[in-house]
C-alpha cells in the first residue's frame, strides 16, 4: 500500500501534467482561431495564447522554486515533470524527492 508522502508525489505529478495539457490544448485552440476570418476572434485568440505563455510561465517559474526548496532538479519548461518521494534513511518522516521528467 502506497505511503501517505507517495501518494502526494504521485497527485502532484498528475496536477503538473494536466496543468501542461491544459496549457497545451488552450494553446492549439487559440491558434486555430487565429485563422478565423473573424478579426475579433482572431485579437482573443493572439491574447489568450500570451496568457497562457504567461500562466505556463508561472508554473514553471514556481516548479522550479519548489524543486529547489525539496531538492531536486528543475524541469524543462513545459514539461510535465515526474516526482518520486522516498523515505530519508535517517528520518522516515522526511522525505526526499527525485525528479524525472515525463
């Protein structure tokens, strides 16, 4: 039975892959609207693609600050990162991560 500490590495590993989707799919959609015949769809579109630059941006800047904080290495931009957790041999409280990217 997976421990309590594994299954927040696996929750946070699945939160920043669909996160990442998610940026991904918004990102697409808006540059199928930039071929819209509609000038308004097409100033939407051009916006949402820089806000969601900006929101994949902040992720990535805030994964890498708690990569930092827990140790681990920081991913590469837009990539969805893969988190382990494994007891630290001296407290079995604490946990140390590893990281890989998926």
């Amino acid at each position: 039975m997976p421990t309590r500490n594994e299954q927040l590495a696996e929750l946070l590993n699945l939160t920043a892959q669909s996160i990442s989707q998610l940026s991904e799919a918004l990102t697409t959609f808006s540059f199928e609207l930039m071929a819209s015949e509609d000038p308004a769809a097409r100033i939407a579109s051009r916006r949402m693609v820089s806000r969601v630059s900006a929101i994949q941006s902040t992720f990535d800047q805030k994964w890498r600050l708690l990569g930092a904080a827990a140790g681990i290495a920081s991913s590469m931009p837009g990539s969805a990162p893969e988190v382990s957790m494994h007891a630290s041999p001296e407290d079995p409280d604490t946990a140390e991560t590893d990281h890989k990217d998926g």
